[in-house]
C-alpha cells in the first residue's frame, strides 16, 4: 500500500508486534521518519533492521512528531492509558492505528483505481464470517484477501486490484482508532459483553462497536444483524442506512434463516443449509446469514452460487473444531469459546457433553443463567486454571463439576468418563474464559489440547 501523501511526515509507532512492524516498513518505504517504541525489550529488538529510532515515550519530544500509530491492543483510554497515548493527547497529536494508514492510502488513490473493501465487527463470530466472506468470494472467481484482527497484518496483505476485494476483521480495539470513510460494506454482526473494561463500561463497547457505520464510504452498504437487543437499538438508530438480517426470525422483506432454510424474500431463493453447508447450529446460521447478505449487496449473487460456494467451508481452528472421533467419543476444540456467551453457543449444539471449561475469569464469569439451559446437555464439567475453583463452587448445585489445576488434567478426566460413558458422548473445551493465565493466547490453549486429545486416544 503506498503510503506517499505521508512522505515528510514523522511518526511515532508503539507496540512493535507483527502489526506495527509492517506499519513502519510501510512508512519507511513512504519516506516517513519514524520513532519507535514497545514496552517489552523482545519486540523492541524486532526493529533492528527498519532504520527507525528507538525512544521511549517519557523521553520523547512531542513537538517532532505528526501523529502516534498505537497497536489497537495496548490501552490509549481505558483501564489505563498507556504514558505514549497521554502525551500524545495533552499535544493534539491524532491517535490512529495502523487499519486507519491503510484506509487513507486506499482512499488517496483515484475512484476507479480502489479494491471494494468489506469491514466486519460483532462480538462473536466476526473471523469465521470474515473466513467464510473470502472463501466464497474466491471461489465464486473474485479475488479477495482477508486480514485485520483475524491475524494479518493489514500491510502484510498484497496489493488489490480495483475489481478485487479486502475483507477485514474489525475488532473494538481498531475500531476506536479509525477515522478514515472507507468501507464499501460495513457489517455489525452481534453485540453481547465483552472487553468492558478497555471501554469505559458497556455502552463505550457499543459506541466502538457502531463506528463501523461511520466508516462506510459514499455509497457504501451498512449490513446489521437483528438476533439481540442491542444491534436491534442500532438498527432504530440507523435504519435508513442499513440492511437487516436474522437467524432467528421470520421476515418478510429481510435475509433471515427459518427452519434450516437461509431465505431471500426479496429473490423467493431459499437455501437448505443442512445440505449445503459443514457448519451447523444457530451461530453458524447467523454467520452464513451475515454473509449472504453482505455479498448480495455487493456482486451479482444467486441462492445456487452461494451454496455451491459455501459448500466447502469448514471454519475456522479452535471454533467448534473436530479434533477426532473415535469410540463413539467426538472430541471438540471451541478454545475461542473466551465468554460464557461463547460457550453457550457450543453447549447448545451438543448433547452428552463432557464439558472443558477454565482459565482466566473475563467480566461475565458467573453469570451462570447464560448456560443454565442448557444443563441438561452436559454430563459432567471440569474446571481447570485460575477461575477453576470458582466455577466448581457455583456450577456444583447444577452439574457435576471437579476443578483442576491445569488443562491437560482436566481433558484427562473428562476422556476417562467419556471412554466409560456406554452413549456417544462429546468431550468439548470451551473455557469461557480467557486464556492468560496459562497460555499465551486462545490458539495455544486450543493446540494444547489437540496435542493432548491425540496423545490420549492413539495410546
């Protein structure tokens, strides 16, 4: 992405992760000065070859620089803003990430020379939708790359075309710190609790949430799903900007999902996703909802196309993933499952549960009525890590439940009941946790445990 309107400018780039050490070769490249900093010594020392300068934000002199691209992961707000986002504001220095440079650089180009971008946020479900955006679009014969919050950097991507596609995954954390009108299709999928605390409390959380709609350019398509309380507030809100769709309701004139059927009343097109599709349960109908309407806003897009297009998607890791079967045992790796809301998702699509769940208490944690119906679905819990205790104490009058220290005895436990369990039984981790007190991140915690599923069942 050429970054040239920027050529003479300084900037200052904190948090030298995979993000910010494209940003800054982008920025280079643009004949950018750039000043650099990471709190951790171990990423400071992933610059030595960018030709930047390394200073930290106490020792900083403000007044040299043009704009602060800060990693949408450290906090510029709340809990706590980090020392560099403080300064920067007391000067007027504009605070932006990295998405927000690769918006401005795709504007700067002429009209007819700009890739169509898709920007996708929701609480759930926004990288198996951004996954599943970009798959059908290549299969259909377009070219579409995916990158954002779903793990590439958005300068690490490759340069579109004008008839191409970029499909991004938009977090919260991005969204605060993007300015830039942009988006061809704008879409808000769900919103539930979640990241409370680096939003000053729930409704900030909606507010970053809702500013993908301003980031819709002229002529842009803002699509909203309408299964919860809060997006359908939003689509009051803007409903003469929007799409709607659902998974959980008849409509007459929007996308929505009845039965097993994705239907179209506008086309008469009905689709029977039972059949056309390898992901199942009301959260996957949502997201293949979410991404018909999205794409029939965008190309030209029969039912038939669709499905023939989707046919062959099967997810994404570490969300619902079948890890194997064997014995009558299915084992499942949902570690995204980071919420009780997230869970509950899973626990709903299973039956004999053997139910894995742990680690890192997030703002939700024991609100056990999210799970509560589905009680019946689960045979026994294991609760490992740091909320492992805690769960055992207010699940115990409800489910058999034992706690455990770490993942691997707790998966242990579970695959011993389940071997004895004479019914088809699952064995599922979904932690409703965060993964941080063991782990590094939801992908490790989910490699864990395949490595340990393996392990136990070829023994």
């Amino acid at each position: 992405m050429n970054l040239i309107h920027l050529q003479g400018k300084t900037a200052y780039v904190v948090g030298l992760g995979r993000s910010g050490i494209a940003t800054i070769r982008a920025l280079r490249n643009a004949q950018v000065k750039v000043f650099a900093w990471d709190d951790a010594s171990s990423s400071r020392a992933n610059v030595n070859d960018c030709d930047v300068n390394i200073i930290p934000p106490e020792e900083l002199d403000y007044n040299l620089i043009d704009f602060l691209v800060i990693s949408p992961g450290i906090p510029n707000l709340y809990p706590f803003p980090h020392l560099a986002a403080r300064k920067a504001r007391k000067e007027g220095i504009p605070l932006i990430c990295d998405v927000d440079l690769f918006a401005q650089g795709i504007m700067q180009k002429p009209a007819d020379h700009q890739p169509r971008v898709i920007g996708i946020t929701g609480t759930n479900g926004k990288s198996t939708v951004t996954a599943m955006i970009t798959h059908v679009l290549n299969k259909l014969g377009y070219k579409a790359y995916a990158g954002g919050n779903i793990g590439i950097a958005v300068f690490n991507l490759p340069d579109a075309l004008p008839n191409q596609f970029y499909v991004l995954e938009l977090s919260s954390y991005q969204l605060e710190l993007i300015e830039t009108p942009f988006l061809s299709a704008s879409l808000l999928i769900n919103i539930s609790e979640d990241h409370i605390d680096r939003h000053g409390g729930f409704e900030g959380y909606v507010k970053a949430k809702e500013r993908i709609f301003r980031l819709t350019r002229s002529g842009g398509k803002g699509i909203i799903g309408l299964d919860d309380s809060n997006t359908s507030e939003l689509f009051k809100k803007y409903h003469n900007m929007l799409t709607g769709f659902s998974a959980t309701k008849p409509m007459d004139d929007k996308v929505h999902v009845l039965n097993g059927y994705l239907i179209n009343p506008t086309t008469q097109e009905t689709l029977n996703l039972e059949k056309s599709s390898l992901l199942h349960g009301a959260h996957n109908h949502q997201n293949i909802a979410a991404c018909y309407t999205v794409l029939s806003k965008l190309i030209n897009l029969s039912m038939d196309d669709f499905g023939g297009a989707l046919a062959d998607f099967s997810g994404l890791p570490h969300r619902q993933q079948v890890v194997v079967k064997k014995n009558g045992i299915n084992f499942i790796n949902d570690s995204k499952a980071t919420s009780l809301e997230s869970a509950a998702k899973s626990l709903e699509n299973y039956k004999n549960i053997y139910w894995i769940m742990g680690g890192k208490p997030k703002t939700d944690w024991a609100n056990i009525s999210i799970v509560a119906p589905y009680f019946d679905h689960i045979a026994k819990a294991y609760a490992f890590g740091e909320s492992g205790r805690n769960y055992q104490h207010l699940l115990s009058k409800d489910i058999p439940i034992d706690s455990y220290e770490t993942l691997e005895a707790a998966t242990d436990a579970a695959f011993l009941d389940a071997s004895r369990d004479s019914d088809e039984s699952v064995v599922l981790l979904a932690p409703a946790c965060a993964s941080f007190d063991q782990f590094k991140d939801f992908e490790e915690r989910g490699n864990k445990f395949i490595e340990h599923i393996k392990k136990l069942v070829d023994e």
